[in-house]
C-alpha cells in the first residue's frame, strides 16, 4: 500500500472522529437523550459489525484465555461511551475537543501501570503539560471552577477511558481481525449501554425530523464503523507510535468544526490550555520508542 495512501487513510479518519464530537453535540441538543442516543447508535454499529465479520470470517469465536481482556475493553467501552455522551450535552464540543488531546498520555500513564511502558524523566515533564493545560481549557470554558465543571470531568473521564479501552484492546488486535473485535467488544459493550439507557430509549420522542437522523447515520457508519476499518489498517502497515503522531491533530480539528459548526466559543485560556496539551504530546514524543500501548 502506497505512502500516500495511508495517509489519506488517517486524515479520514481524524476528519470523521472530528466531526463526530460537533455531530453528536448538535444531536443532543436537538432531541436525542444521552442513553437513547447511545444505545441507538452503538445497536446499529454493533449489528454492521456483527454482519460484516459473519460475511467475511464466518466466525465470531474468541478463544477462552481473551474472554476475560474482551470483557474489560467492553466495560472500557461502556465507561467511555457514558462519560462522552453526559460530557457533550454539558459542555461544549470545542472543550471537550482539547481535554481529549490529553488520551495518549493517560495511555501511557495505564501502560506504566501494567508495566506495559518505561517512562523517562521527559515524559512527565511532558505529563505535567498535558494535564496543566487541561486545567487551562476547564478553567477558560466556566471563567472559574464552576459551572460546567462537570462536563469538564466526564471530559477527563472520557479521555481516561479510551485510553483504557486502547490499551486493552491492544494485545487482541495481535490475534484477531478488527472486524471479529469490534463485532464482539462492541456487541458486549451495548448490551452493558442498554441495560443502563432503556428508561430513556422507552422515553425518547423519536419524531425529531429526518436531519438528526440522517446524523445520527453518519454517526455511526462514520465515525464509528468507517474509522474503525481505516485505523486499524493504517496501524497494520505503519504501527501505531506513526498513526498516534495524525490522531494527535484530532483534537485539535474538532475544536475548529465545533467553533465554526456550532459557533461556540473559545477563550484564551482555552487556547493557552490546547497549547500545553500539544506541546506536552509532542515531549512525549521525542522520548526513545517504547512498546507501544494504544
């Protein structure tokens, strides 16, 4: 595969993850509830993924020693999905956008923890940035600790969790094909949605007109299907410490699609905190290549 493929392959990527935190913002503020949201979306994406691996492998069989890694990226999953929804109706997507920049570093704070990384004295100088800088962009979105303070927090707990769910996934990914892992992390992963956001799915007025759902599908089968196929063959061909260096502009691009998109505003502090955030990603990533965890 050609260079130059692979990187249309991670910019489309990006650009789709991008939009999704304008996409989904602007869906939960015009009618979706947060676990109905979730639930409709992680259903649908679950069934394509389930369809494709059937079609392709005929076989959706995980071998019993992985059960128990399956298991946690599911919960992972779950975790994050609740974070990101209840953090994008509270607080705005361009917030959001910058604290997320922050994800490598809690991967690589979970992989020094399972002994999965070695970290240098550069990477937490690089550790104090990031999170210096989220403090930044949580303080400029509520002029003060306040307000959407909570939002900023599930924000964190957002980034922390994908993290997590990066890191769990990582060693199956060695063993099996992305579609078979989406198709049974992501089945798993709904069931645990479901179970929590049924009240709201048998509440939700599902009359909110024809272009909420027409991005809730672009939702899904962007952002959410597409992106899992092209990542995940993009980290096949140029591993992943090179594709995490694109993924690193995601941020960043959907704090611009959400200023433009939605016309939220960005503070300076926003701004100074989205700096350090980057700055501390790139210290990160000058240290010597370590194992990688994402």
């Amino acid at each position: 595969m050609r260079r130059h493929s692979i990187e249309l392959m991670l910019l489309t990527t990006v650009v789709l993850w991008s939009l999704n935190l304008t996409v989904t913002r602007y869906i939960l503020t015009h009618g979706f509830q947060p676990l109905a949201y979730a639930t409709v979306r992680y259903g649908a994406a679950a069934a394509t993924f389930v369809a494709i691996a059937v079609v392709a492998e005929r076989s959706l069989r995980i071998r019993r020693r992985d059960l128990a890694l399956v298991g946690l990226a599911a919960l992972c999953l779950w975790l994050n999905q609740l974070a990101f929804v209840f953090a994008l109706e509270k607080t705005s997507a361009s917030t959001i956008a910058l604290i997320l920049g922050a994800t490598p570093i809690f991967a690589a704070l979970i992989g020094l923890a399972f002994g999965l990384e070695r970290l240098s004295r550069r990477f937490w100088l690089a550790a104090a940035l990031s999170f210096g800088g989220v403090g930044l962009v949580a303080l400029g979105s509520t002029g003060g600790v306040s307000g959407d303070v909570r939002g900023d927090l599930l924000g964190i707990a957002t980034a922390a969790t994908w993290a997590a769910y990066s890191v769990a996934i990582a060693p199956l990914m060695a063993r099996y094909s992305a579609s078979r892992i989406s198709a049974v992390v992501l089945s798993l992963g709904w069931v645990l949605i479901a179970l929590v956001g049924y009240p709201q799915v048998g509440e939700q007025d599902y009359a909110v007109g024809a272009q909420v759902w027409l991005l809730l599908a672009f939702a899904t089968l962007g952002p959410l299907v597409l992106t899992n196929v092209l990542w995940f063959r993009a980290l096949h061909r140029i591993g992943p410490s090179r594709a995490t260096l694109v993924a690193n502009l995601q941020p960043f691009v959907a704090a611009v699609f959400a200023l433009v998109l939605l016309s939220e505003r960005m503070t300076w502090l926003q701004v100074a905190g989205g700096a350090l955030i980057a700055g501390g990603i790139l210290a990160a990533r000058r240290r010597p290549p370590a194992p990688a965890s994402e």
